[in-house]
C-alpha cells in the first residue's frame, strides 16, 4: 500500500477519543505482522481499547516511533465533507485525524512496510496509544511495559503535528474537580442557605486571582506562547430547579504547569485562596516535557536532523511519559496544531507528510 492509501484506510476508522478503536488496532497489528514485526498487545481496562507495542530488525538501539490511534470528535462542527472519507483537495488531504496524529502514523506504516524488503541493522519500533486526546489515559497503561518489550531505544519520536520542526518541551496537565458543598431550601428565603453555586462562583474567583499571582510574579519561560503556568475553569454544574437553593455544584479545571512548577504547591495555594466547604480531587495528569539533556552528543543529534532552533508547543504529548523513562525523545510530525488540529475540514498537505516520510528515513540512519 502507498502511503495515501494507508492514510484513508485510517481516517476511515472512527476511533474518537473515549470510544473503542478495536478495528485499528486490528488493522494495524496485521498489518505490521505481515511486514515481519514481532507485535504486542495491550488492552485497556474496560477491554473494548488497545495499544500495542511493535518491533522489527536489530536487537539494541534503535527508534520508537510514537502516535496515539484516537481523533477528537466531529459533533458540532460543519465540515464540507465526510470526515471520515478521505479527500484530495489540491495538494491537500482533507479528513479527521490527518493532521492530528494519523498522517504521522501513516508514514510510519509505510516506512515499516519498506523495510520488509531489507532488515535494518537497528531496530525500528511502533508505540500506538488510545485516549490521547482526553488526557494521555492510554499511555499509562503501557508505557511500563516498553523497555522490558521493546529494549531501550536510542530515540524516541513523538509524531505530533509541528510542521516538521523539532519540538523539545511542552507543559505538563492536571485536571481536577472541586465539589463545592451548601444548604438547600426554598428560593424565597435564600440568604438563610448556602447557595452551592455561590460558593462555586467565589472559588472561580480565587483561580483567578491566583492565575494573576502567576502571571505578575511566577516563573516564566519565553519560549512558549503563554509562558507561565495556567489554571482554567471549563465546566461547571450545578442546581436542581430556580425556586431551590443548591446545596452541590461542580467545577472542572486544570493546570497547565511549567516544568518548574509544582501543581501540588498550586492546589496548596488555591485552597488559601478559596472559600470552606469545597472539596478538590484530582481527576488526571500527564507530565511536561523537557528534552534539553544537556547533552553535546544529543544537541549534535538534534541539530543534524534539523538546524532550526528546536521549539515548544503549548499543547500536551506522550513525550514526557517517554522522557521520564530515561530515554532521549522529540516531538516531530507533520502538520499544523494552530491551523487543522481539531479543526473542521482538518487536512495535511502531501509536502508534510514526505518531508515526515524523509524525516523517519534520516532518524533510522
């Protein structure tokens, strides 16, 4: 199969992030099994999602390849056509997931296949997650299981969109959930209850002010967009009826946090901040990601396979699980995360996905 082709086989799959993506993985273990990968399994704990770790050539060393199989959803948004239905336009190929992270995985298949015909004196690896896209829920059920699996790579390539242009840091992520407890009674004597909601409004409060503490006086680093650590609300809930006062309410928000930072310092200090009656739990995580080694054998690696300054990105990979491992990783893959990520009518131009298909041929060198 050509490259296209592997691409609108996997946009053909509705793998949307929380969903099962059992027919992928299907597809893609065969396929890597046909092209002589040794290929394990791993399955998620509800059992109806999977990852696997793959293999092919050599015995030490080499290069794992990372994409996660899920797409964000497609639901209220107005594409021109089928997202699921792979389309040319132009010099561009139009459907959910090319950009983020499918077209990067294509590549990889392709590349696999090709080395069929010729084993590779390093080993060339394939880490393929679920549930990426809600807060890298997959990756922690597998990635204990990758050094004992596969050996311990030299590198490791992340293949999240960066238009081809090395990546070496992002923030780390924490989600939370603050349960914010009042009294409830009837409407019409409210100010002898305590109104839930009202106690979810002055925690919001708290978040920004210290969201402005970080902002005025907390470390910051240039290199990212928003260069300090930031706390967001995105959801709250809460009341039964207009005539009751609510007695619960809900607020879900999280902490993009510098590799500086300690989120646990930042709950300490929202909760000097905020009212009494609420309780915090934290609902997910995933690490940041600083691929500055200080390592003049590794700044040598990186600026061979591309002699622009390496960037960060304000959006969240698997790459930190990796790092954490010990093991020299970058982000690198094809496509804009500002101009298709999660966007409507999501497309990659074919240029991306063969300076990617270059790209992988460079690193196996």
């Amino acid at each position: 199969m050509v490259l296209v082709d592997i691409l609108s086989t996997l946009v053909g799959f509705r793998t949307i992030a929380g969903k099962p993506n059992l027919d992928l993985i299907d597809w893609v273990e065969a396929f890597l099994q046909d092209a002589d990968f040794t290929v394990t399994r791993f399955l998620s704990p509800c059992g109806s999602k999977a990852g696997l770790l793959a293999k092919f050539g050599g015995k030490d060393g080499g290069v794992l390849f990372s994409a996660h199989s899920d797409v964000v959803p497609v639901s209220g948004q107005c594409w021109n056509s089928d997202p699921f239905t792979l389309q040319h336009d132009g010099d561009r190929l139009i459907g959910r997931g090319t950009t983020d992270m499918k077209g990067f995985l294509a590549c990889v298949l392709a590349e696999a296949q090709a080395l069929k015909a010729h084993t590779p004196e390093k080993p060339f690896m394939v880490s393929l997650s679920w549930d990426e896209e809600i807060g890298c829920r997959g990756i922690p059920h597998m990635i204990d299981h990758v050094i004992p699996t596969l050996g311990r790579p030299n590198l490791v390539v992340v293949g999240e969109p960066t238009e081809m242009q090395i990546c070496l840091g992002h923030k780390g992520k924490t989600a939370y959930r603050a349960v914010c407890h009042g009294t409830t009674g009837h409407s019409a004597l409210a100010p002898k209850f305590l109104n839930a909601l009202h106690v979810a409004a002055d925690f919001i409060v708290a978040l920004q002010k210290l969201q402005q503490s970080y902002a005025s006086t907390g470390v910051q680093d240039l290199e990212y967009a928003m260069p300090y650590s930031t706390l967001h609300a995105g959801k709250m809930q809460g009341g039964v009826a207009l005539n009751m006062v609510p007695e619960r309410a809900e607020i879900e928000f999280e902490i993009r946090h510098l590799s500086a930072d300690n989120p646990n310092d930042m709950i300490d200090a929202l909760r000097n901040f905020a009212p009494q009656n609420i309780e915090i739990e934290q609902v997910n995580s995933y690490p940041g990601f600083d691929g500055n080694y200080n390592d003049p054998i590794w700044e040598k690696l990186v600026r061979s396979l591309d002699p622009r300054k390496p960037i960060k990105v304000s959006f969240g990979t698997e790459a930190g699980f990796f790092s954490n491992l010990g093991l020299r990783t970058l982000v690198c893959g094809p496509g804009s995360m500002q101009a298709d990520g999660h966007q409507p009518n999501e497309g990659i131009a074919t240029a991306q996905l063969e300076a990617c298909h270059r790209f992988i041929q460079k690193v196996m060198l």
